[in-house]
C-alpha cells in the first residue's frame, strides 16, 4: 500500500493502549511519539469520533500518521487508510497555496476594482456570501459570473467577515490525494459525516439541510474550493509540511520559498479588529493565523479549520505540521478548541519543545 516495508522500518513499533484493537487503530508513530496514538485512541473510547485520521510532520519526516474507527454509524466498515474525508473549510487553507491570479482580473466592476488578492484571502473583499440557492455554488460558472456582478457589502479592504464559500479558483498539483471536484470512481472511499444523536435531536430541521447537503455525492463532485476539499490528514499535513520546508527525506522539495510563505501569512487584519460576529479571527492571505490560539508552537503558526472540527496548520518556528480530519461533526468545533485535537496538541508541543 502507501508505505513501503523500507519506511516501515524507521519506526520502532507502537505499543497499542488496551482499548485499541476494539476501534481498529492503524498506522504508524515514530519514536517518542508512540503516546499520541493513545491520545488518539482516546476519543474512541470517550465516543468522541467514529472516525478519524490525524498525521504529524516534524523536521520533515512523517512521524505520526493513524486512522482507525468506524466509516459510518452503522460500524459495519472500517475508517482505514484508504478512506477520505470532505474537511469543510480546511480546504482554504490548501487553496491558499495555489490560488489563481486571474481573480483579481476578473474583479474589475461595481465597486471591485480596487479589490486586492490580501482583500480576497483575508476576507476583506465585501462578499461574504451572496444569498443565492445552495444549489447554485454546484455550477462553477455560474458563481463566477455572480460574483464578477455582485457590488461588495462594504468597501474592499475596510472590514472583514468570513467568507464561507466564495473563494476563486485552485490549482493544486503537490502529488499529494486532495480533491475539489471528486472524480465519480472515488466516491466509495468517502465517509460521509454524522452528527452526534444527541446534538442532532435538538437541531432545527432547516440547519441541517446545509449538513445533509454536504454528505450528497453532487456536492462532492462539483469544485467548490472553499469548502468542500475531499483528503486525508497525511495529505493536509504533507502540504503544510512542503511550505515550511523539505519532506519524507528531502524527496519532496519545499514548494513555496520562505519570502512569499512569509508575505502570504502575514497579518492583514488590523490589530484588535472583531470580524462582523464579534470574533477575533485574524488572516492573513488565505491563512488564519494561530499565534494567539497555539501559543506553545508560535510564533507564525498558520493554517485554517473546517466546520465539524477537521484542522490542518503549520508551525514553522517548530518546524511542525499537523492534520486531523473526521466524520463525526462537532457542531461546536471552533478549530484548535475542539476537545479531540487539545489534549494531542499539548502533547505534540511538550515532545517537541523538549528536544529542543
């Protein structure tokens, strides 16, 4: 499959916690970072996930790289290495580093004209969301074509709110398994995602019309580059992994060179400025920025999170990148606060910053 026997035989084999047959955990973790698999294990046991994946580059190399659980609720499949996962807004973060430069000619009327690509990707571009029927973000021109007549809320640059499904354009050739637009013959290996019981109970039946729209194969096919990226978390930490340096060896040469990483994550919010919720939620070109959320790997961490808890960031300082996706949405996921990804993060920072 995906790791030759040669790369299986860097790592010193993980001791599985008790529990960890029982949920099917797989993969591997490299010396000193066999406890994150018993992290990981954990929100098995505590019923936090039905399925997952979550990967850790470090210094270059994969050192962390599991999946385990269940594909569905019924637990008749399991979550195993060649599944995939939709990561909602995570997918920014990718698009960010390959995003077009025909954008910004195509913004040229109604108030546009002055529109930056910082604008864009930070979201200060006044077009958060242009009201139209979901069914409309399927049909790729048909979204240019509103966006290109659609006058801003507010002048471009002056604020910002987020902006959830109206980004431009991506072109990602990294060698790694990311899809916006899923070719029809992958569609088995997606998990689609599941709501706790519980929570799903107490949610009004218009919220999750948007949810179950998510899960539908049309939604999966078409090439909605703000939301709806189709990966695993080796893919998502890889990527983040090549822009902040060489991978797996120096067989994967960084992509993007120090200069624009650090112009592309530069801050382009202004200090102490709440988005249109009250949020503080600074960005820089496509990326958030983590420093005040990820103190222990700062400074410069960068990355982005989707709806439902998946997350991918790097940590440049630590030469550090991490992914998790999941099928289980958390519908009170902020990102790095999700109680899944927590305990594992001050873990990755303590094994981290000791060695260092």
């Amino acid at each position: 499959m995906y790791f030759s026997s040669l790369i299986w035989s860097l790592f010193i084999p993980a001791v599985f916690c008790s529990h960890c047959s029982d949920f099917n955990i797989r993969g591997i973790t490299a010396h000193r970072w066999e406890v994150i698999r018993d992290i990981f294990c954990d929100n098995f046991i505590q019923e936090r996930d039905v399925g997952a994946s979550v990967a850790i580059y470090h210094q270059g190399e994969l050192v962390v790289d599991l999946w385990g659980g269940w594909f569905d609720r019924s637990r008749n499949k399991f979550y195993d290495d060649d599944t995939l996962q939709l990561v909602f807004s995570t997918t920014k973060g990718l698009v960010a580093a390959a995003v077009a430069l025909y954008v910004q000619q195509e913004y040229g009327q109604n108030g546009k004209e002055n529109t930056t690509m910082a604008d864009i990707l930070s979201h200060r571009a006044g077009l958060p969301d242009d009201g139209s029927p979901i069914e409309q973000y399927l049909n790729w021109a048909a979204m240019i074509h509103t966006l290109e007549q659609q006058a801003p809320l507010w002048p471009p640059g002056t604020a910002h709110r987020y902006h959830p499904f109206t980004y431009d354009e991506i072109a990602n050739k990294l060698g790694i398994e990311f899809y916006v637009g899923l070719p029809s013959n992958q569609q088995h290996r997606v998990s689609s995602h599941v709501l706790d019981l519980n929570v799903q109970m107490t949610l009004d039946e218009l919220i999750l019309i948007p949810f179950h729209f998510f899960n539908e194969h049309r939604a999966h096919r078409a090439e909605m580059p703000a939301v709806n990226g189709i990966a695993n978390a080796r893919s998502i930490a890889r990527l983040y992994a090549s822009l902040i340096g060489d991978t797996n060896d120096r067989k994967y040469k960084r992509l993007i060179e120090k200069k624009f990483m650090d112009q592309a994550t530069k801050s382009n919010t202004p200090q102490h400025e709440l988005d249109y919720h009250e949020l503080a939620t600074p960005f820089g070109m496509g990326f958030m920025l983590y420093d005040k959320f990820l103190t222990s790997l700062a400074p410069g961490t960068f990355g982005h999170y989707g709806s439902g808890g998946s997350i991918g960031f790097a940590a440049p300082s630590k030469n550090l990148s991490f992914a998790y996706v999941m099928n289980e949405f958390n519908a009170e996921s902020t990102g790095v606060t999700d109680p899944r990804i927590e305990t594992i993060l001050e873990k990755v920072a303590k094994i981290i910053n000791d060695s260092d």
